[in-house]
C-alpha cells in the first residue's frame, strides 16, 4: 500500500520542475497587450524571408518589451538573419537571461 503512495509523490516531484518550465514558456501578458500584432507581423515577415523589414517593425517596441523571451528571440532571429550581427548576440543573450533553456536562442548563438 505504502509504495504506490511512494511512486504517486516520486513522479509528482519529477513532473513538477517541467510543468513550471511549461508556464514560463507561455507568453506574458504585457508582451500580448504591447505588441502582440507586430509580433505575429513579424513572424511572417521573417517567414517571408523578409527579416530587415522585421528588424524595422520590432525596433521601435524594444523599450517596451526587450527582457522578454518572445519579443527578444524574434529580434534576434530577424537580426541574425539580416545580417545585424551585434544587434543578433544582444537580443539572443537577453532570451538567455530570462530563458536560460531556450534552446533556439543558444543554438543562433
């Protein structure tokens, strides 16, 4: 009786620290509220294969936004692609920082 109760708590434990992981992947609500449609914009501009007109849509919100993981990846994805080096490393670190699991920003790192 004592370990099934056992093997519950065990996998509760190590389920918790991924489903915390989940959370902070979901994006904030001030990232919705500032710029949720120039982000969307800019997902299809990089799609499009248009990442310097990215790069100009997502500069003007970066005081508002730049320190979250969304806006940031983005920024740095289109700066990468558009061959804004520096602009690239400062955006891809800043998704680091608050994402240290982000695999997509170290791998464009």
């Amino acid at each position: 009786m004592v370990a099934p109760f056992a093997f519950l708590l065990m996998l509760t434990v190590v389920m918790l620290p991924a489903g915390s992981a989940l959370a902070d992947d979901a994006p904030s609500p001030s990232v919705s509220q500032a710029g949720g449609g120039s982000l969307v914009s800019a997902e299809r501009l990089i799609a499009a294969g248009q990442s310097a007109a990215a790069v100009d849509l997502l500069l003007p919100l970066e005081p508002q936004l730049a320190g979250t993981a969304e806006y940031d990846y983005l920024l740095g994805l289109a700066a990468l692609q558009s061959g804004q080096f520096t602009l690239a490393i400062s955006a891809l670190e800043r998704v680091t920082l608050v994402q240290p699991r982000h695999a997509g920003a170290w791998l464009d790192l």
